[in-house]
C-alpha cells in the first residue's frame, strides 16, 4: 500500500493524525500553487509539471493526486493568485496613506495580470468551462479598489470621485501596454501617473480677476 505523505507509519491517534494529514496536504497545495504561479509566469501555461512538483518540494504523484490535469492546476493557480492579491490590501493600508498602499498594490496587481497573460493559452479554457470564474475576479478585485479607493477619501489622500470600475479597468490598460517583464519600467511610470491622477489635490489659485 502507498504510504501517505507526510504521515508516519503507524503513527497514534486517528482524530490527530487525520489533523497532522489535513495539515501537510494544505502545506504541499500551497507549495504548489506557488511553485506553480512562478513557472507560470516565468514559462507560460506550458511550464513542465515535473518542474514545478520538483520546485514545491513533492514529488509528480502529489501534484497528479491534487490537480489531475494542467487545467485544473492552472484554475486552482489562479484563484490562488486573486485571492492573495484582494488579501494583500488590508495589510498594506495598515499604517500607510491611502494612496501609497493603493500604489503598492496596482504594482501587485501587474504581477498578477502578467501571470493570467502568460498562462492565458489554458485559462482561456478553464474560463469558458466556468463562465463565472471571470466575473467573480474582477467583482473581487473591483472591492478591492473601491476598498482603497474609500480609504484614501477618508484620509484625504485619494479623490472621492473615482470609479472603481474605472480605475481597475485602468489598472487593465497598464499591463496591456507593458505588463511583462521586459515592460516593467514603462508600467510603473504609467502606475505613478495614474495614482498621480487619483491623488486629492488642492484646488489651484486663480490668477485674481482684473
């Protein structure tokens, strides 16, 4: 019989052992979603899964047992990827301005939009397999943005006016024009003018009327 992973034989306790195996399957899930968006983004969708297995420290049955197909690792991968990106927001306004955590963010959000580019090939299948995957992320990712958005409008850092829906498809634009690597440079100096262009300023004096 195959020994499970992570599991020492004949170890006691039913209740903690089956807790110590919940807990080592969710450890070798996350090393492979991580090692999984690296060579996504590094090779496209591509990526050999031999390698990525290699990367999370498993071997390629692990990977097989978890993600039976490459589309299947390439969804998980990319709910992954959201959900730590809409995550990532509340700790970067933690004693930060507004809209330097809204800047720090759109650069993670590059990131990520690099990633879905590079492994579009297979996510566009897994997209039309799920016809409310898309439309989950971007209602996910537009909270967030309104989130940040209402931050700095609090804090007096930000316009109050801003569209979410506006700004993230903004955000969209960026990474079109230079979201890979290579691009990178050109993106954060099109991420400061946007967030120049967010930013609350105060009215201009005009000349007096003579």
């Amino acid at each position: 019989m195959e020994r499970t992973e992570g599991v020492r034989p004949g170890a006691e306790g039913g209740s903690a052992g089956g807790r110590r195996l919940r807990a080592d399957a969710r450890l070798n899930e996350d090393r492979l979603l991580e090692a999984a968006a690296r060579a996504f983004a590094r090779d496209g969708a591509g990526a050999q899964l031999k390698a990525i297995a290699q990367d999370a420290g498993v071997g390629i049955g692990t990977l097989y047992r978890r993600f039976p197909s490459r589309e299947r690792l390439v969804e998980a991968a990319y709910r992954n990827e959201t959900a730590k990106l809409c995550a990532a927001a509340p700790g970067l306004l933690d004693g930060t301005p507004a809209d330097l955590a809204l800047r720090a963010w759109a650069g993670d959000f590059v990131g990520f939009m690099a990633a879905k580019h590079a492994m579009a090939d297979v996510l566009q299948s897994v997209l039309a397999a799920d016809g409310d995957l898309r439309t989950r992320t971007r209602d996910l990712l537009t909270e967030v943005v309104a989130a940040l958005l209402a931050a700095g409008a609090r804090d007096g850092t930000l316009r109050a006016d801003a569209d979410p829906d506006d700004v993230l498809m903004a955000l969209g634009g960026v990474t079109l024009i230079a979201g890979d690597a290579a691009g990178r440079p050109l993106a954060d100096r099109l991420l400061d003018l946007l967030l120049d262009g967010l930013r609350h300023h105060a009215p201009a004096k005009r000349p007096p009327v003579v």
